[in-house]
C-alpha cells in the first residue's frame, strides 16, 4: 500500500476533526446521517449520471491504483535493456528470443519480440505508441471520475444545507433552537467540501501522478526497443534512457553502467 496515501487521508481528518474539538465543538457535532446521505448519495448519483457502466467498474482498479505501493522499476529496465543491446550487437538481434521470452515486462517483452520477428521500425513504434496512449487514456478516465466526484460533493454540501435551512425555517417555533439547528445544517456543507478536497481531488491526483510516472517508463521502454532495434551503443542507449527516469536514481545507474562498461 502506498503508505503516503493512507497517511494523508488520516492526517486530514484528524486535523479537521482536532481542529474542531480544540475550539470546544462536540465530537457528537460532526455526525450527521441525513447529511451524509444528501452528500455522498447525491455525488454517487451524480457519476452514475455522468459515466457509462463500463467506465463506473474501473473504480476498483482506480482506487488500486491510488492506494498500491508505486513499483517503479525503471533502472531495472535499463539494466536489461543494456544488456540486450550489447546482446544483439554482438550476435544478433535473433540472439534475443530467449532472453526476451521470460522477461517480467510485456510491453518490453513484446517489443522486442516484434523486433526479433522482423517488423518494420515504423510499424514497431506505431504499435507501442499506440498501446502507451491507451495506457494514458485508461489513466486519464480514472482520474476524471475522481475529479468530477470532487466538482460534485461541494455542491451537494450546499443542497444539503439549503434544504436543511428550509426546514429549519419552515418550522421555526422555538427561537432558542434556531442556532443550533443551521449549526446543523451546515454539516452538509462541511461534508462536501471536506471530501472533495481531502479525499476526491488529491485520489485523482495520486492517480495522474503515477500514471504519469508509468508512462514515462513506457516511453522509456519504447525508445530502448527502437536502440536496439537501431543496434545502437551501449553507452548511447544507457544515456538516452537515462533522460527518463529521475534525477536522483542516475548516479546508482551510471555506476552499474561502468561496470558493464569494463565486462563488456
């Protein structure tokens, strides 16, 4: 789990909810079923509205995505793919087959199978372009239902709210209960900005941070595929993949990299 996550929804809420007992509120205050109802029962509604049944079965996968511990692999890939151009310089990109056929990663497996089979450079990257860009898409409609249960939850907050008021007002016999019966109807208020801003919008953010960061991995792969393909350096390969990737892994990856520099 990626424990940056877990720890910022909890750390929001307490400091919401501390925030609130520290100026003498009551715990008790904070919990109101009709509220909860209007806000997230309305928000919930409101994507069943906006999006197809297939898009709403990618939540389960989105929320994984958001709360998996990030796996990124990127020096890892570079390692192999190094090896792999030094492979194919000295016997061939047919020397490949079998070094390839196990590997963990199929969109570097099946790249590099393409390029053992024969095909084409151009119809090599058109394919592996268009697979990163439904990877992207996929990703890209993750985030937008987070971010649109973000636009939705305030605005039921206020319904809430407005309705609660209406009928406080409508009902108004005893003027020593009117405070606290808006203190009341503000909670859907609160519940509604609340979520949106500490639990939809940063999931949706989460998502485009890492689909983001395998993306660029993809693109990484995709350009090691076309090196080896090229029969390109090691050195130059190594270089070019290291643009990818951050900063702070280059200097371990430069060291392994004068290691395979010397063996070879």
């Amino acid at each position: 789990m990626d424990i940056a996550t877990l720890i910022g929804l909890i750390a929001g809420a307490v400091a919401i909810i501390g925030g609130f007992l520290w100026e003498g509120g009551q715990i008790t205050g904070l919990f109101q079923v009709t509220a909860a109802m209007i806000v997230f029962g309305g928000t919930i509604a409101a994507i069943l509205v906006s999006y197809p049944m297939h898009r709403i079965r990618t939540i389960p996968a989105a929320l994984r995505m958001a709360f998996s511990k990030s796996t990124n692999e990127a020096s890892v890939w570079i390692e192999d793919i190094v090896d792999m151009s030094m492979l194919a310089r000295r016997e061939g990109v047919l020397a490949l087959e079998q070094k390839v056929i196990e590997h963990p990663n199929a969109f570097l497996r099946n790249g590099v199978q393409m390029v053992v089979d024969g095909t084409d450079q151009p119809v090599v990257q058109q394919i592996l372009e268009l697979e990163v860009d439904a990877k992207e898409q996929k990703y890209d409609g993750y985030a937008k239902i987070f971010e649109s249960a973000g636009a939705y939850a305030p605005t039921m907050g206020i319904i809430g709210t407005v309705m609660g008021l209406v009928q406080v007002l409508g009902s108004l016999t005893d003027p020593t209960q009117l405070g606290p019966s808006i203190a009341v109807a503000f909670i859907a208020t609160l519940y509604g900005v609340a979520s949106a801003n500490l639990i939809f919008i940063p999931i949706a953010s989460k998502i485009r941070s890492k689909s983001e960061e395998e993306i660029s991995t993809l693109e990484m792969l995709l350009e090691g595929v076309l090196s080896v393909q090229n029969g390109d350096n090691a050195t130059l390969v190594r270089k070019k993949l290291e643009t990818y990737v951050l900063k702070h892994t280059i200097p371990q990856m430069n060291r392994k990299g004068q290691a395979h520099e010397r063996s070879e």
